[in-house]
C-alpha cells in the first residue's frame, strides 16, 4: 500500500500508515534512522488490525519516504513531526510505543500531551543520547570538528556511519528529558535487551529511576539486542502494548 502524506505547519511533508479501529490508537515511535517499515512496526500493525484496534506509523521528515534529509534534522524537529502525526491524524488516547529515539520522542510526547496517554512502551529507550551518548563520548578532536566542520561521522553497528551535526546537539539540549522532573500518569513498559550495544541497560536503569509514576516497570531480555524483533521479543512488546491499552 502506498503511504499518505500530512503536510505540517513547518513545511515537512510526512507519510504515514493509518489503520482505523477502536481505541486507544497505537503509534508507532521509529528509532534514528528508521522508518516505518521496520519489523516492529509491521508486527504491531498486524497486531492492532487482528484486534481492530486503531494504529498509526509514520516516518520522520528525513527518515523513509518523509521529506527532507536525516542529516538537516534534530530531536526537536522530529518532535514537532510527532505533535503533528498524533494533533491531526489521531483523536482521543493514544499508547506511544517508541523504539530506541523513539522511546525519547515517546516521552516528549508525554511532556507536550500528557492528557492524550492512556498508556505507553519504550523498547531499548534513548533519552537524552545526543548528550549523554554523542557528545559525552566525543574525543576532543571530534569537539574541534564539530565546531569547525558543523558535522562528524560515528560508525554503527546497524547501518551506515551516522552523521551529527552541531545543530543536533545544540537542538538536543533543549529537548532533555533526564535533567528536570518527568512524571507520568499512566501505566509504563520499559523493554530492554541485555545484548544491546546501542542502548546500554545502565541507560534504562537510569530511566526507571528518573520517572515519576505509581505504574512503571522495566523488562530485562538477557541477549536480546537492540533490534528487539525475535519472535519471542515481539510477543513481549505486543503483550506490553495490551497491557497498557487496558
């Protein structure tokens, strides 16, 4: 099927899935440099339409078929491509399921849109990782790069090398989510490979002790990696979603 497309006030022109159904509808969250045909994504899909209830994909401006290049964009843009997804393509409450830069759009979202959550799962979550990951890890030479360059290249285990940019990590800054009080008043899933060489499990500890919530656990998967898309971690991740739908 051919994707639709939302034009947002900022110009970008986003694709996206809609499965229509039953409430709360399922959005899906993609990770940095995914998209939405990933296997999580499709599985949920499938998942939500056998259910007949309501789910939402899409991809980011600079990811997939959305417009514009991954290397002009930044957290906060991907951001505002997420408020325009679920401001004009969902009603009522949504369950957030974001997968690694999707567990810190997720999160975003819970700042901006705290009334719309009925529920929501991280998978491997990366708050913060432009900061605590990039810019923590840069050696000096990289620094002076940055600053001189605008850009440095930071290989990958998953794909291509990544390219940051100055304004990555400037924009980032402004979109922390592990330095200031984050509270949540629904139920959280936080799912965490042990094999996971992108997102550490020191990473999801540190998330699970910052959140402030009555509702919110963590799930270990000793070797699973940062993929999480095994048939036994897709279960997880389904059973998670219907736990929090309630």
């Amino acid at each position: 099927m051919e994707p639709q497309y939302l034009e947002t006030a900022q110009g970008r022109r986003i694709a996206y899935h809609r499965t229509e159904g039953t409430g709360p509808c399922v959005v899906f969250l993609g990770g940095l440099k995914s998209d939405m045909e990933g296997t999580k994504a499709l599985y949920l899909e499938d998942w939500a339409r056998a259910r007949g209830q309501a789910f939402l994909r899409f991809d980011y401006s600079g990811h997939g078929v959305s417009s514009g290049t991954f290397e002009e964009g930044c957290i906060g843009d991907w951001h505002e491509d997420t408020l325009a997804a679920v401001d004009q393509l969902t009603s009522g409450a949504i369950v957030p399921v974001g997968s690694s830069m999707g567990g810190w759009q997720a999160l975003l979202l819970a700042k901006a849109r705290p009334e719309r959550i009925k529920g929501m799962v991280t998978i491997a979550a990366a708050p913060d990782f432009t900061e605590d990951g990039y810019w923590a890890s840069f050696s000096d030479a990289q620094k002076a790069e940055l600053e001189t360059r605008g850009r440095v290249e930071l290989p990958s285990d998953y794909m291509e090398p990544y390219v940051v940019t100055e304004r990555m990590i400037e924009n980032g800054r402004a979109h922390l989510v592990l330095r200031s009080p984050l509270a949540v008043g629904f139920p959280l899933r936080c799912l965490q490979g042990t094999a996971d060489t992108a997102v550490s499990t020191e990473t999801a500890l540190r998330l699970l002790a910052h959140v402030e919530g009555a509702d919110v656990r963590l799930t270990l998967v000793r070797d699973a990696d940062h993929r999480f898309s095994d048939p036994a971690c897709l279960a997880l991740i389904a059973a998670a979603v219907e736990e929090v739908c309630g």
